[in-house]
C-alpha cells in the first residue's frame, strides 16, 4: 500500500519535479548539457559485454566506491563500469577520478518512467550500491528485473531506523531487492535485520581501505629540511574556532618547549583572510604556505598550510596529529582519523566526532587514538607526547597498526561479491 502510494505520487507529481529541475538547472546546481540523464534518458550507447553499475549519492560515498572500482577493474576482464552520482560536485570528482574502463552518469529521479528508461537503457548485469541512499521505485524495478543487487557499506541512522520501522513491510520489500547487504558496523546491521532485509553481514567501512593520501617526495624533503631539530604537530582539517585554540595552546607550550613549531592545515583554505585576521595581534610568528609554497623560518611559531591537497604532506612531516572539527564551533562532527593513523601519527582528537563515532570509538578503546574532551586536556597531552619520544613512538605504533587491520576490508568486500561475480561468468585476470 504504502509502496503503491509513493509510485502513485510520483508520477502524479510529474509536472512540478520537472520544473523543480529545471529551477535548480538554471541555478547552476543541475548540468545544462547532461540535464535529460536525470530523466533516464542518456546520450551514451551502452558498452558491449558485461556491465556493472556501482551507485553512489554523493562525495562522501564516491571515495569508496573508486577504491573499489579500481580493484574490480584491475581483476575482471571484459566488464565495464557504469558510476552514477546525484550531484554535480561528485561528477565533477568522477572527471579525473574514474580508472579506464569505468563511465559516469547523472543517477535518475526516482520516477517509474525515468527509472524505465534508465534501465531499459543500461541494462547493467550486477548492481553494486554504496551505503544508505534507497530509492523505492529504481530498486522495485531492479527486483522485476531479476538483477543482482549487492548493498556495500551499509549505514543506518537510529533516526533513519525509526522512519524505515514505521513502513515495516515496504522496507522489507525495499531491502528484498538486495541479494547481499554489507554493513559498516554491528548495530548496522542489527538495524537492516529488524527491518526485514536477508543475507546481511559486516564487513566494517571500506572508506578506510583507502590508499594513503599522496604527497610529493621533493616537497616533502624540503618541508622535512625546514622542519629539522624542532618538535612539532600538526591540527589537521581545522575549522572555525579551533586554529585559534591551537594557537593558544602553542604560546603555553611554548614556555616548556622552546622551539615548538605548531602546523594548522585548514579544511577550507579560503578562509586564509579569515583566519588571519583572528590571529592578528597574538604576539606570535605566525607564516601562511600560500600558492608560493613559503616554507617556515627558524623564528615561526605557527605554519597555516592553507593550500590544497597537502594534508599528506604534514601527516608525514609531523609525528602528532590532532584531528580537526572535533573541538571546532560548528558543533563539530570529526574528520577521518585512519588518514593520519596510516602515516604514522600519534592520533589526537576533540569530543565532538559524531560524524564517524563508530571508527573513533573504536580507534579510542584500541589505544589507538587519544580522546581528549577539553583545550586544556589537550594541550597537556601534547606536552607529554612532544616531550617523550617514548611516548609518541608508542602511540604512532598503535595507530598504524590499527590502519593496517582496517586495509583489510577491501579484501572482505571482494570475497563476498566473487560468488555473484562468477556465477555471471566475469573471468578474473591472470595474477
């Protein structure tokens, strides 16, 4: 019933959709020259041979679903990879991102017709679909098509689990579409169970079976050089409010620890001005990176790496990591901790990371990570570390060995989709 009412609402809904798209078109917020892919309709042939359709709403699910693109393609032959994103930025990402062999799409409304005319049109032999967003009409379609559907990485909110428990039986017809669900964590699971899907498993998050973030090997000899003989650590990912804080607890530091060099990397670099300004007037040298790439001298006290993609770059430089957006004014929500912990830091963190609660949690009872609830704890924690190699060391070694287990979940994932892979009859490469 409940079904048969969103189909119904949808198409007679129709009208307004397509003028709600074209409004968000000529905001700049839809593609102009790929509009009609979201009405299911594509300019593209599909591939010959096998094809594989991997979903993924949006940024956050797009890194996990490339890493495991890559594996698929550097495994199977003859198969072809069709990526679908909701959003323009995610798109934007798929340009240089996607591995040859792999295409992107814009991903349908959930319209009954535009969900025909997508499948009509691709025709994919395995679906592969990344973590939480579920559409009801696309995913009924693929049950009447008979396609295997396999849902990776798997989440449920508990507030997504309440809205999900109040249609019961439509939940368990949704999730039925699935011939295999594998879930991040344990109470994920649980959830997808009470909800009526089957054949549901954990294999933790594949987002942290990601390469080690890259850096530039001459950068990071010159940074290395220009670092020599001084203790330092870097606040990783900062956002409003904490680049202050950290500079604060550098000017205490700094009476104990002299030469102390504190490295704040913002998550935004555009709020360079923003942030300079904040930190104007507190008695500190404090140098910004820039375009220019300016190093620091052996005067600065704070080294703002306001540029992009280098965040590689100072996990491997500096051997302790504070994790930004744990302590910030936004309320927080945390950045991924396994980046730093996969090169070597002593990994450090605020109360404030419900956006990954479930890695760090299980980081701090590990021993892995460091959860510290105020600036002052922090700051007395930094102490102990920056002043014991002993103390670092131990700390580095826990958290890369934690890394090290979490490479594993590639390896999982794969092990549950070659059954579906085979009986498809994709041949696997020759080692």
């Amino acid at each position: 019933m409940v079904l048969s009412l969103y189909s119904f609402s949808m198409r007679a809904v129709k009208p307004l959709i397509t003028a709600y798209l074209k409004r968000r078109q000529r905001a700049g917020k839809e593609s102009s020259s790929r509009f009609d892919e979201r009405l299911g309709v594509s300019q593209c042939p599909r591939p010959k041979g096998r094809l594989l359709w991997v979903h993924a709403a949006s940024v956050g699910e797009v890194q996990s679903a490339l890493i495991l693109i890559h594996k698929l393609l550097a495994l199977y032959e003859g198969v072809q990879v069709l990526v679908t994103t909701g959003t323009r930025s995610s798109a934007k990402m798929m340009e240089t991102a996607l591995p040859e062999g792999a295409f992107h799409q814009y991903y349908p409304v959930d319209h009954p017709e535009w969900v025909e005319a997508f499948l009509s049109h691709w025709s994919p032999d395995l679906i592969l679909w990344m973590e939480s967003e579920l559409w009801p009409n696309m995913l009924l379609a693929i049950q009447a098509r008979e396609i295997p559907a396999i849902l990776i990485n798997a989440r449920l909110s508990p507030r997504s689990f309440r809205i999900w428990n109040l249609f019961k039986s439509a939940s368990r017809k949704v999730l039925r579409s699935f011939t295999l669900i594998l879930c991040q964590t344990d109470k994920d699971e649980t959830f997808y169970r009470r909800l009526g899907a089957q054949n549901v498993e954990v294999s933790d998050n594949l987002k942290y079976s990601a390469a080690p973030l890259p850096c530039d090997e001459a950068a990071l000899k010159t940074i290395n050089g220009a670092f020599i003989n001084r203790p330092c650590w870097v606040y990783a990912s900062s956002h409003a409010g904490e680049e202050k804080m950290a500079v604060q607890i550098h000017a205490r530091l700094k009476n104990s620890i002299p030469d102390l060099l504190t490295v704040i990397v913002p998550r935004h670099p555009e709020r360079r001005t923003a942030i300079a300004q904040e930190l104007d007037g507190l008695g500190l040298n404090i140098v910004f990176r820039g375009e220019d790439k300016i190093l620091p001298g052996d005067d600065t006290d704070i080294y703002i790496a306001d540029t992009m993609g280098e965040l590689g770059l100072f996990y491997r430089a500096c051997p302790v990591a504070v994790i930004g957006r744990s302590f910030s004014d936004d309320g927080g929500g945390g950045h991924n901790p396994i980046e730093a912990a996969q090169l070597h830091c002593a990994v450090m963190h605020g109360p404030h990371v419900q956006n990954l609660q479930e890695i760090f949690d299980e980081m701090d009872v590990a021993g892995a990570a460091l959860r510290l609830d105020t600036s002052e704890s922090l700051e007395s924690h930094l102490h102990d570390l920056l002043t014991s190699a002993e103390k670092i060391e131990a700390l580095q070694q826990k958290a890369y060995d934690f890394a090290r287990r979490k490479e594993q979940v590639l390896e999982t994932v794969l092990e549950a989709l070659h059954p579906t892979l085979d009986t498809l009859e994709i041949g696997r490469k020759a080692a």
